[in-house]
C-alpha cells in the first residue's frame, strides 16, 4: 500500500495535479471482502470512482452499493464478462432493477 502513495508522489512530479481518477476494481463475488479491500485501498490513497467486476455469474455484486455509499465512491463500470465489450459504464437503475428480476 505504501507503493501507492509513492506513485501519486512520482505522478505529481510531472503532472501537478495528478492523479486525475484513481479506479479501484473490486471481485464482484467476494462478498464482504471487497469491503476491506475498499478500506485499505481509501486509507492508502483518494478512490475516486469504483470499478466492479465478475458481475455475470450468481454474484449480484450488492456489497458495492453499501461500498459505495460508506466511502463516498461513485461506481463508474461493471464487468459483466471476460471480453473488452463486457465492460459497461454503470447504470444504478438498471442494476438495481436486476436484483428484483
């Protein structure tokens, strides 16, 4: 984690006020892990926007919305597949709809 914070440093010595986004990916299936994940990576560095994979199998990937609200992170992508198409800009209303189909 203290690499982290070294490549911010690294960044904002070329570019002042880089890093412009930090995205963290989190496993979509592993459940309340992805929540402690979400808590060392926001102590190491500024998160923001949240990336959520593995979202095509039986994992709904619900532990995100409580991810996201607690640490202020809005969620910007889901991957729904392995494919680079697979990867979709997020949609709170369609993924909220999913849980209720």
């Amino acid at each position: 984690m203290n690499e982290l914070t070294k490549i911010k440093t690294v960044m904002q010595k070329v570019v002042a006020d880089a890093p412009h986004d930090v995205l963290l990916v989190l496993d979509g299936s592993t459940g309340q892990n992805a929540f402690e994940q979400a808590k060392q990576f926001t102590k190491a560095t500024e998160v923001t926007s949240l990336a959520v994979t593995k979202l095509d199998g039986t994992a709904k990937g619900g532990v995100v919305i409580g991810i996201s609200d607690q640490f202020q992170i809005p969620v910007k992508y889901i991957g729904v597949g392995e494919g680079i198409d697979d990867l979709q800009v997020f949609n709170k209303h369609e993924f909220v709809d999913s849980f209720f189909k």
